[in-house]
C-alpha cells in the first residue's frame, strides 16, 4: 500500500500533517478498518514523539461545555 505523509505549513495552532493513503480494496467496511488501524496507530505514538493531537473546538462545541445542565 502506499502511504504519503506530509507537513503543511506551521500555523498558530500548531503543524499540520497530510496523510494519503491507498488501497487495494474497494469493499468499504475494508478500507474504513484499514483507515482506523492507521489512526490507531497515529494516536499511539504520538507521545513518543512529544507531539499532542489538537483539534481546534467550534462553536457548538463551546455552546456544549458552557450549557446548564
């Protein structure tokens, strides 16, 4: 399989990485098990690299943490 990584440019919220990814398959439960191995994996080890995934929030995130419950 060939597996493309690359950084984009730096922004204030930190380094943004690319990934592309294909398969040989086109049976869709397939290829969502191999794309979620492949996040697994990233997610993993991260640490090991001294690196934090960030996810910058929206609106209706914001709007969830601040309501009354």
């Amino acid at each position: 399989m060939t597996f493309l990584v690359r950084q984009l440019a730096p922004t204030p919220q930190g380094l943004p990485l690319e990934i592309y990814v294909f398969t040989n398959t086109i049976v869709w439960a397939e290829y969502e098990a191999i794309q979620s191995d492949i996040f697994d994996h990233l997610l993993a080890v991260v640490r090991q690299f001294d690196l934090r995934v960030f996810q910058e929030p929206t609106g209706s995130d914001w709007r969830r943490a601040t309501a009354d419950d």
